[in-house]
C-alpha cells in the first residue's frame, strides 16, 4: 500500500514537473483591425492575436510583444513553400494579464494566462527565420522513421 | 505599478529571437516544449510533404549538451 502511494506520488511530481502554461495574447475591447481578424477553418471572428506555450519558468509580462511571421515571397524555400521567411516584434503590446489556475491539480495546464494586448504599432526591423532543426525529436522518438529521412536526404544531397 | 526586474529586460532581449525545429505534427512541437522546457511561440504548417510542421520558440531552443551528443554525428544538413 505504501509502495503504492509512493508510486502515485512520483507520478503526480512527473506530472507537474512537465506541466506547462498556456498562454492566450487576446485584443483587448475597442482594439482597432478586428475586420479580417478570423479562424482560419471556421471563419468566426475572434479576438485571439497567438498561443503560446511555455513549460519553464517564464511567464508573460506586461510589455511583451506578440511576434509577427511574414513570408517573402522571394525568399521561400520550394521544399517548405508554407512557411515563414521572416519575422520582427510585433505591434500588439501586451498591457495587462489574467492568471487562472485549474481547480483539479492534476492537469495538462498548470495555468492559463490571458493577455489582453493594445494595438501601439513599432518599426521593428524585419529578421530572416533561423535554419530548421531536425532531430529524432521531430520524429516524436520514432528512430526508424528519423533514421529513413535523414538518410534519403543524405542520398538526395550526393546525387 | 509594474516593476520591472532588469533580469526580465535581459532574458527579452535574447529572446526577440526564435529557434525553428520542424516535425512531424504539432504534438511534437508541444512534446518538444514540454521535454525541453522551451517556449513554444507557435507552429505552421510549411506543406513540406514529410516534417510538415514549423515548430518555432522564443529564445534559443538548443538541446542539452548530453542530447547534442547523441545527435552528433548527423552534422549532414
């Protein structure tokens, strides 16, 4: 029994230890550039600027920026043609924050934060995105088919 | 009043920056995150056919020395 209960416990200081925050960047009431402001897959309107995930330390703060991605269409990669070339600091500026923690302790959320953001536009300079990292964490573990990749793009860059 | 501890103005700073590792959905990006304690500032679909998913984080993603270790001989990119 007690054997049991130490079990339990480890797995509920696992769980804690990889739970992580959620964190909402919202416009805040009467917010300009709401028109066009939609969820891409249903088309409702919404007031939500970016998710954000954090599992460390870190929490948002007042004066925090929601980043901006831009693709350029100069600059696309024909193997990720979907993707952001660039980004910058973002003219959405958080100014204050709601914390709500869940009621039940074990959840995948240790908290969820809103923060509601003023639109105080910047001239920030645009930056080119970083090169992608590909490891056996992309494949979430999976060693075969991380393996498989990296030796057909090994086969590809000889050829 | 919001005080502002000069330790946050230094950790903004680096990161105004953004690492970008590519997956195979957007579960491994949250994986990712949680494993790594990273900050997860969004994820895109980039329609490559394989690592479909740009998971992009604030700061500097890097893993651990001892995982750099285990990925260190795929320096073929």
């Amino acid at each position: 029994m007690e054997r049991q209960n130490f079990q339990s416990l480890e797995w509920i200081t696992q769980e804690m230890m990889t739970m992580s925050k959620y964190i909402i960047f919202r416009a805040d009431k009467g917010q300009p550039h709401w028109k066009g402001r939609k969820l891409a897959h249903t088309g409702a309107g919404t007031y939500i600027l970016a998710e954000h995930f954090y599992s460390n330390n870190k929490n948002p703060k007042v004066g925090d920026r929601v980043t901006e991605f831009v693709q350029l269409e100069e600059y696309v990669d024909p193997e990720f043609p979907g993707a952001s070339t660039h980004y910058k600091k973002g003219d959405w500026e958080v100014t204050h924050i709601e914390e709500y923690t869940p009621e039940v302790p074990i959840s995948k959320y240790e908290t969820v934060y809103i923060c509601y953001c003023k639109y105080l536009p910047i001239d920030a300079p645009l930056k080119p995105m970083p090169p992608r990292q590909i490891s056996l964490d992309s494949f979430g573990g999976d060693e075969k088919a991380y393996k498989e990749y990296m030796d057909a793009r090994s086969s590809a860059s000889v050829r | 009043m919001v005080q502002v501890d000069p330790k946050d103005l230094e950790d903004k700073n680096t990161e105004e920056n953004v690492t970008r590792h590519s997956a195979t959905s957007p579960d491994k990006c949250e994986e990712m995150e949680q494993k790594y304690g990273w900050k997860l500032n969004r994820w895109e679909e980039n329609d490559s056919s394989i690592l479909e998913v740009d998971c992009v984080f604030d700061g500097e993603a890097e893993f651990p020395k001892s995982r750099m270790d285990y990925t260190g001989d795929d320096d073929d990119e």
